[in-house]
C-alpha cells in the first residue's frame, strides 16, 4: 500500500496535474495527498496583506478564479469551484472590514489552495476529496498546528482507508474548530500521518526533481541522484541547506520505519531517492548555506567556573534564537547562527564576558553515515582547501558529518572543491 504526495509545481498546470493522474492511475495508488498548485498559497498571503491594507484585493481574486477555472477547462472537467471563491471574497471583505488579520484568519485564507487543487484532481481520478479540516484535528498553534494524533488517526481510518481518495495537504482543524495549517513542509507531514496510521509500506514525494543529489546541479554539473540514503543523513542534508525534505515533516512516517522515496513526477521513470532506516559506511553529499554569522564568547573571569555555557544558551533561548554550530574551551564558546545578532543579545552577553560577531559566513557540510571511520578524510579535506580560510569546524557532534564555516564569497568555490575531491 502506498500514500503519494505531490508537491505544488506537480499540481501547477493542466498539463501537470494529467501527468499526476497519470502516476496515480499506472501504479494503483489509492491514498493522494496534495499541495496548493504552484505560487497559490503565495498569492492567498499577499491577497490578505492587500486587504488588510484596504488595496484592491478584487484583481487578486479574479486572477486566481482565471487561473483556476483555466485549469478546469483544459481538462475538460465538469466542476464549479465558485463556492469557494464566494468564501474567500467574503473573508478578504471581512479583513478589510475590521483592519485586522488575526492568525486564525491567516491560516482559513491558505487553506484555499489545498481544498481547490484537491477538488480538482479527485474530480479527474474520479476519487473522493477528503478535507483535511475532517480529519487533522491540531491545538490551537496556529501557523503550525501540533497534532492530535489519536483523534486525527481515528478520523483518517474511518474517511480513508479501503478507499480511493485525494486529501488536502498542509490543512487541519484546531481545537477551536477553526481551520489551521500545518507550517513549514505541512503537505509532506500530512502524507506522513496519513502513511503511519494506514499502515503504508512507502510513502511517496512527488516533485520536479528526479530524486536528492550529491551536490546542488547548479553549482556542479557532475552532480548526481543519490539512489539511497538513511533517515539521519537527509536530516543532516536539509538542515545545513540542502532541498530535501524537512526531517520534521516526515516523522510519523520514520517512527513507524516507513521507507520514503522522493519521485520526479515530470519523469516517473527515475528510481528516485529511497530514504530509510538504514545506516551506510559512504560519504553522500556535500551542500552550503549561506547566512551564517559566527559570535565568540570569552571570559577568562569564569576559568574553572560552573554555568558559562548554560548562561550563554540561557540567553540565546529566552530571545529565540536558535544555534547551529558550537566549538568551545575552557574560557571561550564560539557558536552559529543563521539570523543577525540583536543588540540585546549582545549587550546581555558582555555583561559577563567579551564578544566578538563575524557576519557574512557560510557554512559547508560534508555529509555520509559513518564518515568519523572513513580514514583520511580530515587530511584529503584539509588538503583541498589549504589555500581557503577555515573560521571555524565541527566534528564529533554527529556520526555523520563535517561541518565547517568559510567566507560566504567562497561557499560555491570551497563546495566544488570539497565535491571534487570526494565525489
């Protein structure tokens, strides 16, 4: 049994969405999850903040009907989704009315995409639309519901199982009865749940890509799909910057050793990437992100002293600022972080030690399971990038990667050098 999600470029165009029904129809699948078709979610915000403005919402909506109705027609399918763009016209009048958009309202005004691209795709599958309001019961934490997820599981297994449906991504209920979204990779984590309470052998990630690459495409033109990779290793590859899946958004799936396989709906024929619960003894891929500021903290004041460092991270949590990458000493604590540095972080932090900001940084991350037993890695790395000015490196926190922090003018240039020497 396998639960397909496909992303918002998959459900961009007429053309696109027969490709989707295509895949679904040829490998029998029967549980689909979707995301908005592509850009909508992005024109619903902006709608809202025009609104909220009191500017001319009005030429949004007729864009989004054209663009809808467009799709519709090209399919030749015989569907009105004018109930919708009544409640949506409605809900933008009433934001502009009283000035105000409220999270709750936020979250109703995204939700359109979902419930439009689902309606639209079921109505081509000849399958049942299943709203996720139905059937993702959340808290009130909007932006980012947190998950019932006994009751959510007893609502997917009575609307869904044994059926052929089209569930709308990134969509639930809050505890308040109102709509709610799911943040960042919401689609991707609705497929998860969905996977884990149906008992799925795969869950599949449709998109544009023909699986995860051992460097970007971009930057190397020799980069190539990675055929598998383990559950840990993708974390490590989405955190430090690289376009995979959100760990986060794909845990059910991962606690119930669910394999997932990331898929190019624009070329089916691809293996695809296979992640699972399985650890390898290779190195995979190296990736970059830029924006990474690295901030010192000394005081030799607090030599043999206990606290220092529970200090530091006191102040870093009570401004929510989350760090990426700690070296310490004795004395001193060098730590990342990948937004500017408020003020008042800094001054809190000379009240009891000396610090230092260095901006304009990137971190360059070398990633495989096993990669402290690969011998000589340290030295070939060290070796390729002996000309280049290393500010800062990490290894031991994970098994499975090298972390270091370079000027960010040279992030692509210390990248391809670190993909030549290993891949």
């Amino acid at each position: 049994m396998l639960v397909a999600k496909f992303g918002g470029t998959s459900m961009g165009t007429a053309d696109s969405i027969r490709k989707v029904a295509a895949v679904v129809k040829e490998r029998g699948i029967e549980t689909v999850v979707v995301s908005a078709t592509s850009g909508t979610t992005d024109q619903l915000i902006k709608m809202g903040e025009i609104a909220l403005a009191a500017g001319d919402w009005a030429q949004g909506i007729d864009a989004l009907v054209q663009k809808h109705d467009e799709i519709i027609e090209e399919l030749g399918l015989d569907l009105s989704l004018e109930e919708y763009y009544e409640d949506l016209r409605k809900l933008l009048a009433g934001i502009e009315m009283i000035g105000e958009l409220s999270a709750s309202a936020r979250d109703r005004l995204m939700s359109f995409g979902e419930r439009m691209s689902s309606e639209i795709l079921a109505e081509l599958l000849d399958y049942e639309q299943v709203n996720g309001f139905d059937v993702m019961f959340c808290d009130d934490s909007y932006g980012e519901g947190e998950v019932d997820f006994e009751r959510t599981g007893e609502a997917v297994r009575e609307r869904c199982e044994g059926k052929k449906v089209v569930i709308t991504g990134f969509v639930g209920r809050s505890s308040a009865g109102n709509y709610i979204t799911l943040g960042r990779g919401g689609s991707d984590y609705t497929g998860a749940i969905v996977a884990a309470v149906l008992g799925a052998e795969e869950l599949q990630i449709w998109t544009d890509v023909d699986g995860v690459m051992n460097c970007d495409p971009r930057l190397v033109k020799e980069a190539k799909v990675l055929e598998e990779m383990s559950f840990g290793e993708a974390s490590e590859l989405a955190y430090f910057g690289a376009k995979v899946i959100h760990p986060k958004t794909i845990q059910p799936a991962i606690e119930q050793n669910i394999a997932v396989r990331i898929l190019n709906t624009f070329n089916p024929a691809a293996v695809g990437t296979l992640i699972k619960d399985k650890e390898g003894d290779s190195l995979k891929s190296v990736t970059y992100k830029k924006g990474i500021t690295i901030v010192n903290i000394c005081s030799s004041k607090l030599l043999n002293a206990r606290g220092f460092i529970a200090r530091i991270f006191e102040v870093f949590a009570r401004n929510e600022i989350s760090v990426d990458v700690v070296a310490t000493s004795e004395v001193s604590v060098s730590l990342t972080i990948d937004v500017d540095v408020p003020a008042a972080v800094v001054n809190e932090l000379e009240e009891f030690s000396t610090v230092k900001v260095i901006e304009d940084l990137a971190i360059v991350c070398l990633v495989g399971d096993g990669i402290r037993e690969s011998r000589g890695v340290l030295g070939k790395l060290f070796t390729a990038l002996d000309d280049h000015n290393i500010k800062m490196v990490s290894l031991g926190a994970s098994k499975r990667n090298i972390t270091f922090l370079v000027e960010a003018e040279e992030a692509q240039e210390v990248t391809k050098k670190v993909f030549n020497t290993f891949f």
